[in-house]
C-alpha cells in the first residue's frame, strides 16, 4: 500500500523527489502519512479535497484485501 501512495502521488506533483511515503502499521490498522512540497499539496488535496478523497478510497480498496483498517494523512 505503501508503494501505491507513492506511484499516485508521484504522477500527480511537479517534484516528485520530495515525495516521502511513511507507514506506522499497528496490529489492525495502519496510518500511512504523505509528504509533498509545499508547492505541490494543492494538486495532491484538489479541489475541495476531491484528490485527497480519492486516494484514499483506492487505499481503502486496496487494503480490504488485508483485512486491514488503512488511514491516509496528507502532510
């Protein structure tokens, strides 16, 4: 999941160097927290957050094949 977040935000910001993607895994969830440059968190948030929903609903997908609860954090 943690390579997926990555991939998706790594096609949608102009730097994508400064793209760090962190996993704390707990035993029945996992918080994974996205970092972009300042310049770029508008065109991950989207308009009224749109993007940022998206995201996170494909991890949700993704993450049911787990059993696992996932919580994405832009930051």
């Amino acid at each position: 999941m943690k390579e997926l977040v990555e991939i998706l935000a790594k096609a949608l910001v102009d730097h994508p160097d400064m793209v760090t993607v962190d996993m704390i895994d707990r035993e029945k969830f996992c918080v994974i927290e996205l970092r972009v440059a300042q310049d770029d968190m508008g065109k991950v948030i989207g308009k009224q957050g749109k993007i940022a929903r998206a995201i996170r609903t494909v991890v949700k997908a993704a993450a049911t094949k787990e059993r696992k609860k996932v919580t994405v954090e832009i930051i």
